[in-house]
C-alpha cells in the first residue's frame, strides 16, 4: 500500500514538474508551453521515430534529428540545423506563436526555424508515426491540416510518404539533398529530384548538372532502373494533375525501409534486415558507366556489355569519327539519310533501350501504338515515339529534338520507334504530303509485275520441257 502510495506521489511530481519547468516528457507533442533541451527527446505515438538532439561520427557539433527508435543502427532521417551546428549542449527547442518551431543555442539567439506564411492561435509541434514532424493547431480536427511539415523539407532520406516532386499550387518542389559528408549533414553536392518537365522521371543533379536519369515512369516503373520491382516491402507510384506531380511510396508490411542520396551522388533503397541486425541495400544507382547522364550523346546507346560502350544507333553514324575514335562520344550520332518528311518518312523500331531523356515531350493516355504512330508521322517535328503504359499496352509518349541518354537493356527494355527516312525506315509510311503514298504503291506495282513475270516463267519453262519430251519420245 505504502508502495502504491509512493508510486502515485512520484507520478503526480513528474507531471507538476512538466508543466512548471516546461519540459516535453516523453510523448509525441510539443505544446507552446513546453520545451525540449539537449538530452531529452520526443517519440512518435508506436515508438518507431524519436526527436532529439544528435552528433554525428567524428563531430562534437549538435543537430537536432529524427532518427529511428527501435533500430539497433543509429540512422538519422532528417535534420534541422543542417547548416547552422550547435557548438554546445545548451541547445533548446521549442514551438511559438504564430505557429514557429525554433531552435535556441546558449546565448537564446534562434539559430534555426521553419518557415510558415499564416500563423494558428494554439500551436502543437506532433512527432508523427511516419517520421513526419508537424505544425498544427491544436483546435484543428482535420488530421492532415498542418501549418508545416519536415516531409516539405527532407534531407538526405525519402521515407514512406514523402512527395518527391512539385505543387503547382503553392510553387514548392520537395527534393532531398545528400550530406556534405558521412560526418557533416550540411547540403552536399549532390540533389535528387522528381522532374515533371515533358514526362516525369526522376534526376540525380551535381549543383545544376544532370548526373543520373531513372528514364520516363512506364506505368511499372522507371525504364531505366529494372531492378525496381513490385515487392512485397513497399508499393510506389507517379502521381500527375493539374495541382501536382510527384513521386511516392507507401510501406506494405512491418518491414523499414528508406532512400537515401549518398554524399557521393549514389541513390540506395535500404532496407531492414530484423535476422542479422542491419540495412540491407535493395537497389543502387547509378551503378555503371552507361549510368552518366548524356555519355553517347545524342542517337548513340550505351552498352556496358561492349569494350566500347558507347556506339550509334543502326542507321546512325559519329558526327565526328575522329573524335568518336578516341573515345570523345560527347557530340552523338547523325542519321545516315537525313529526313524527308514532305516526301515520305517512316520508323525504325528499336528494342531493348531505356528511354531517352522526356524534357522534349509530350504524351497522351488513351492511344494505341498504331494510333501513336499517325499522331507523330503527321508531326514533322516528332522523331520518335513509344508506349505510354506498358502495364495496359495504352497511351503515347512523344519525342521532339534528338534522343539523349539511352543505354541498352537487353532483358527489361522498352521499344521506341524513331523517324527515319523512307529508304532507312524497316516500314515506309506517307506523311502528309502524297509522295510516300505514291512510293508505296509503286513498289507495290513493281512486286506485282516480278511476280507475274516468274509466273509466265515458269510456265513458258513447263511448255517448252513437255514440247522437247513429246519429240524425244516420237
């Protein structure tokens, strides 16, 4: 009984003791009234996150982080002052009005705050289950009503949830940024980026250059990373309207996973391996030479399978041999015939490749392949085309300008079907003038006349064998 008394007593001091130091005792909100310093953190509602402040290896600097709680590992999954170091544990973090969370270092000067262009009466900072951080009113019923949020300002790690790409609306692009290194968390080099320009698909950036390309979403995946696969660990999708486009994904099980931009421009799918105690690697890239944005230049594919691994298309030549010769691809291929489209192009179907680069595109989703191909051989300007959605078989993808950034795969590429000249094209088709239509039906003519004059042959050979054999016989 004195136990239970004394149990009863020491809970009652914890709670006074919270509500008159202003300290957050373990839970997974914030109020305006209450703080958080160096030492103590906050966990998410299922204990799988945690909010506190952290020092990476080799650094005595403090950040305050989110990592995972109930991982053995030490895994940071974003950061706040990622630029502005805590050079002390006096560090204090806390929510004001008008709906700002704030970092304090020793002297009270903010060193770090999120940003928020409207302001709410009762501000709650709420660690969610996700790993998501929020600001909200705490009146606010709606659930998904934030004032801000850490998943609109990842650093390194995209988590189950997140939104990689663009909101028309507001303007915002939400992007992640790798390390500056394994020890600094401050932006790197290196970004990674959903891109809706044309047609989605996803960019790894060194400042403003292109790196990597995952190649346009095929409604499966990307065309260009096959070892991205339906799994039982997590779905993804490419979401497009007229308010947004983005990339996300969405865990299936219990099983964590995560993507994370190295400081050295890798992305890696993670996940957690509960048998041997540490993050397995899913997928990596890029992971080959024919990986580099552009390496071929324009028409030319890459083939990590060849001792040179850049070479033209069939049907394409360098545009320079000399330099070609010594292994300078930059400037690409040209068409061995140029283009005639008043008089008649066609399309070569080329097979095995990951898509060129969509910046130049268009598409529709409700096409046949046939019906893609009147579409862009009415089109002077189209050069190429393919399906929209190999899942369905369904919907157009356009190509306008020359084709950069393909590489061979020969087990899970896709097709594409590149305007040729009449005499290049394995099919001849007219465009909209009457001169391809004219070719076509004179060799249409011309195949009729060689197989009448076989005909007549034959049977002038048949007559003259049954003339010699009845002579021979009287």
């Amino acid at each position: 009984m004195k136990k239970s008394v004394n149990d009863i007593l020491l809970l009652f001091l914890l709670s006074v003791l919270c509500l008159t130091q202003k300290i957050a005792c373990l839970t997974d909100t914030l109020t305006a009234t209450q703080f958080i310093k160096d030492g103590e953190t906050i966990i998410s509602a299922g204990g799988s996150f945690e909010l506190g402040f952290f020092s990476p290896s080799l650094s005595t600097n403090r950040y305050v982080g989110i990592w995972y709680k109930k991982i053995s590992i030490p895994t940071v999954v974003w950061v706040a002052n990622r630029e502005v170091p805590l050079t002390s544990t006096s560090g204090v973090l806390e929510v004001i009005k008008p709906g700002l969370l704030v970092l304090r270092n020793d002297t009270n000067n903010t060193i770090w705050s999120s940003n928020s262009s409207t302001s709410v009466p009762n501000p709650v900072l709420q660690l969610l289950e996700t790993g998501n951080l929020v600001v909200k009113d705490g009146n606010q019923e709606d659930p998904e009503m934030f004032q801000w949020q850490s998943f609109d300002y990842p650093t390194d790690t995209f988590l189950p949830g997140m939104k990689l790409g663009h909101n028309f609306v507001t303007g915002l692009e939400v992007y992640i940024s790798s390390w500056k290194s394994f020890e600094d968390p401050a932006p790197g080099k290196y970004t990674y980026h959903c891109d809706p320009t044309g047609y989605p698909q996803n960019f790894v950036k060194m400042g403003s250059s292109l790196q990597f390309r995952t190649g346009p979403w095929n409604g499966l995946g990307f065309s260009g990373v096959p070892s991205l696969q339906r799994n039982p660990i997590f779905s993804y999708e490419v979401v497009m309207n007229s308010k947004e486009v983005y990339y996300t994904y969405k865990l299936l099980g219990s099983t964590s996973t995560r993507f994370t931009l190295s400081p050295t421009g890798v992305g890696q799918r993670w996940t957690w391996d509960n048998q041997t105690g540490s993050w397995i690697i899913y997928l990596s890239a890029p992971n080959d030479n024919c990986d580099s944005y552009g390496l071929c230049g324009a028409y030319g594919g890459c083939d990590t399978e060849n001792s040179q691994i850049c070479g033209c298309l069939d049907k394409f030549s360098p545009k320079y041999p000399d330099k070609w010769a010594n292994r300078d691809w930059s400037n690409g291929c040209i068409r061995n015939v140029a283009l005639d489209c008043q008089s008649g192009d066609g399309f070569t179907k080329y097979s095995g490749f990951k898509l060129p680069d969509t910046h130049n595109s268009s598409y529709n989703t409700n096409t046949s392949l046939e019906e893609c191909r009147r579409i862009c051989l009415k089109n002077c300007s189209c050069t190429a085309y393919s399906t929209l959605d190999i899942s369905s078989g369904s919907g157009c993808l356009f190509w306008f300008g020359d084709l950069i950034d393909m590489k061979v795969i020969s087990a899970a590429g896709q097709d594409i079907y590149i305007r040729m000249a009449s005499s290049e094209s394995v099919f001849l088709h007219g465009s909209s003038g009457k001169k391809g239509k004219m070719l076509v039906i004179s060799l249409s003519l011309l195949l009729g006349m060689v197989l009448l004059g076989s005909l007549n042959l034959i049977l002038y050979l048949r007559r003259r064998k049954s003339k010699f054999q009845k002579q021979k016989n009287a």
